[in-house]
C-alpha cells in the first residue's frame, strides 16, 4: 500500500508574530516621519503665503513714495480688495482650524499676538507688519 505524502502549507504561529511584530516596527518609524513631512508643507506654505502678503504690502508702500511722496501702509480694506494691494484674493492660513475663516484678515496689534478666534491673518496698519493669526506651531512670530 502506498502512503499518501501531505503537504501542509502556511505559516506557523510564530511565523505570523514575527510579521506581525517588524510590520509595528516599520508603522512606528514611518508614522512620526509622515507628520514632520506634514508639518513641514504647512509651514513652508504659511511661509510663502506670508511672503506673497508681505511683498504686496512693501510694493504698495513703495508706490505711495513715488505717486504721493507720503510713505503709507495700505489700509486693511485695500488687503481684503483683490487687485488692490494684492492681485489674488488673500491665501488660506494653513494652521486654520476647519470651519473658521482661513482667509480672513483682522487688525492686529503687535506682531506674533493672536487676536480673537477668527483665525486667518493679522495686520498692522501703522507698521505694515502681517502675520499668522493661529497658534499652531509657532507660525505667527515669522
């Protein structure tokens, strides 16, 4: 009579705990990699918002020198017009939390100081000063 040869096929218990153990290695390495990546987009688009924002108010500046000869910071309804200080309409602060005004803009006071809960961007009219009105990570002292 002649034996029957079976052959098992899979994988051991051990096999799968082994697997199972360098998959949460890996997903605990990528994980905090992934949320650097994360906040670094975040920050080098607040940053190229603010520039934008910032380099409209200086050339508005500049042109009140050479059409008026008075140096005057735009007003904070000539920020909220486009095509006035700005040629777009003002850019999403990207540290905006859902569901308030990311592309708002208040007045503020002092640079780096958050004013209310709006959000979005503040300014200072008297000193041209702009910047991020959200405490995320640091963004409103740029």
């Amino acid at each position: 009579m002649l034996s029957r040869i079976r052959s098992h096929s899979g994988f051991t218990l051990i096999e799968l705990i082994i697997i199972i153990v360098v998959l949460g290695i890996l997903a605990a390495v990528a994980i905090p990699k992934y949320q650097d990546v994360t906040n670094e987009a975040k920050t080098a688009a607040c940053k190229g918002a603010l520039g934008n924002m910032r380099s409209g108010v200086s050339i508005y500046y500049a042109n009140q020198i050479v059409k008026t000869g008075t140096p005057t910071w735009p007003p904070i309804d000539s920020l909220r017009n486009v095509g006035t200080v700005i040629i777009q309409s003002l850019p999403a602060n990207p540290y905006q939390l859902p569901g308030s005004a990311p592309d708002s803009i208040v007045t503020g006071v002092t640079k780096g100081t958050i004013v209310g809960t709006r959000g979005g961007w503040a300014y200072n009219a008297t000193t041209g000063e702009i910047w991020a009105n959200t405490s995320g990570s640091s963004e409103n002292s740029w």
